[in-house]
C-alpha cells in the first residue's frame, strides 16, 4: 500500500491569506482592517502570479516587492501605494512569526512618501447654511440631523463612529458621548458643547415617539439605523437644500481638528479627543491648514509689533 508523503513545497501568498485572516481576527482587528490588509495582500499575490513572478512565499524577494510597489505607485495614489506597502509588510511579518520564511522581503525597503496636500476645510458660512436647513426645527429628520451634523463639527467624528452611538451612549448632563473607535475597537468619552448637548435634547425628545424608539441606536431613519451611507445620503440632501458643495463626514473631521487647534487645543488634548495613539496622524490631519494657523497666530503676536511695548507689572 502506498505511504502518503507530506508535501514541503513553501506554500504560495494567496494559499497563507485565510490563516493570516484569521490571526487578524483573533487579534481583534476591526473587519475593515481585516477586509483592507486581505484585499491589499490579495493584490500583490495576483500581481506576482499575472507577471511570472514567484508566487511560493519563500521564494519571493525583495526586487520583487520593489516591483509590486513601483506598479501601485505607476497606477494609484502615493497614499494607496503606502498603505498597501504597509499591509504587505505586516503580513511578511506575520509569515516571519509562524516560521514560513526565514527572513521578510520587505525588512529594509522604505515606505513610500506621501506628498502634503492641503485639505479645504469647510468655511464656517457654509455649516452655518447647512445648519439652517435643520437647526431648531420640530420635525424628526430635522432634529436628526442638526445632531448628527453638529456631532460631526463638535466631535470630528468618523461615520462609523458615529452611526454606531447608542442612546445609552449619551451623557447630556456631562456632556459626553461614548464612542466605540472606529478602527481599534477601543472606547473613548468624547466631549460636546452646550449647542450640541441642546440639539441631543431635542433630538432624544423627537426620537421616543418614532417607530423604532427601542432600538438601541441613536440614529434612526424610515428603514431602520442610519448607516454610514445613509449619513452620505443625507449630507448630500442638506448640501443640496442649503446650496452648498457636499462634503464628506471626513471632511467634517478635518474641520473639526483645524478649529480645535485654531482654538488653542493642546497635542495632547486634540489625540485624547480625536481618537488617536499617534502623533503621526495629529500631523496628517493638522497639516492641513497648519499654514493659515500660523498666519494667524504671527498677526496676534508678531514680534516686531510687540517690540517697544510698554511693561506691565511693577518691576524695576
């Protein structure tokens, strides 16, 4: 009778991605981290077997990722490119870790850069026009969405985030707001202003006599939980109504973080806030119109203004 004989052929990239998938998951990585760093590595195993190139894990070297970076930078975004770079290099690490190869491909290659580009954000006239649409007005949708909408200028929220608040989530006498992190899964007390703590109020108040008043989300609409296309659709709808250019709930976040730092929010403050553990992504988001702020700031405190200033205080 014949002996089965175990195969010690290196198995391929695309043969090692379900079991990635799964380490990703146990290590409690949201699903779009999960579907994003899948998809990206999917893409190079496809790139390596549609040029000829090696496929078996072992066998893949580092010309060869040069190769699979160059094509995304030739064809994508510097910021696409980066971030697939990123997830094909924590998936060599993890092979790395499990023993499959003896050495990443990746270990010494530099991270593509991305160039600054400066992110509009959303003059106040314009939130202002989109607030007048909805703001103290009695109907549901209307009490809805100046919520949802001063959330997003108040709290910078990310979509996600804030279509995943519960109505047990809500503070109004602290004035906070858990929110559950969009990416990390962890929970953070997110601040709100009098303006916004108001529209909640009235917004919680309209909300009891809908027809989903027992649903645990905060956000209802017609057909059930506001979603994070439904927040687009209706973005879409006020921008129309007040006359506006429609901007993503993104960038309402970056909106959010410029008057924050407009206003004197500390680093720290604005990483606490904002839902971050790296200042790389303060810089990203402050960078924006980190330009303008400092324009700003020279014109308060100019030094050559304040050269010959009287003295305060009794010294001598």
């Amino acid at each position: 009778m014949a002996t089965s004989v175990r195969s010690t052929a290196a198995p391929t990239i695309a043969a090692l991605i379900p079991s990635w998938r799964r380490s990703l998951v146990a290590a409690n990585r949201s699903p779009r981290t999960v579907r994003r760093y899948v998809d990206d590595v999917t893409l190079l195993a496809r790139y390596l077997e549609d040029n000829k190139l090696p496929t078996a894990i072992a066998t893949v070297g580092r010309e060869h990722a040069e190769m699979f970076v160059s094509w995304q930078l030739q064809h994508h975004k510097p910021a696409s490119a980066a971030t697939r770079f990123r997830s094909c290099t924590a998936f060599f690490k993890w092979a790395l870790g499990e023993g499959e190869i003896k050495a990443s491909p990746m270990v010494r290659m530099i991270e593509p850069g991305i160039p600054e580009t400066s992110i509009p954000v959303i003059p106040d006239e314009d939130i202002t026009r989109l607030l007048a649409t909805c703001e103290n007005r009695a109907d549901f949708r209307d009490r809805r969405d100046a919520a949802m909408m001063l959330l997003l200028i108040d709290a910078g929220l990310r979509a996600s985030e804030l279509c995943g608040i519960a109505v047990t989530d809500v503070d109004l006498d602290r004035g906070i707001v858990r929110v559950l992190h969009a990416k990390g899964r962890r929970v953070r007390n997110v601040p709100i202003g009098a303006r916004t703590t108001k529209a909640l109020d009235r917004h919680l108040r309209a909300r009891a006599s809908h027809k989903d008043a027992a649903r645990e989300e905060l956000f209802v609409g017609e057909r059930g939980p506001v979603t994070p296309s439904g927040l687009r659709q209706i973005l879409a709808a006020r921008s129309s109504e007040a006359g506006v250019p429609m901007r993503s709930a993104h960038k309402w976040r970056h909106t959010s973080v410029h008057l924050a730092l407009s206003a004197g929010a500390s680093e720290g403050d604005a990483m606490t806030v904002y839902g971050w553990r790296s200042r790389q992504m303060l810089a990203r988001y402050g960078s924006a119109q980190a330009e303008a702020r400092a324009i700003e700031a020279h014109r308060r405190f100019g030094p050559a203004d304040r050269l010959g200033q009287k003295k305060t205080g009794s010294g001598r």
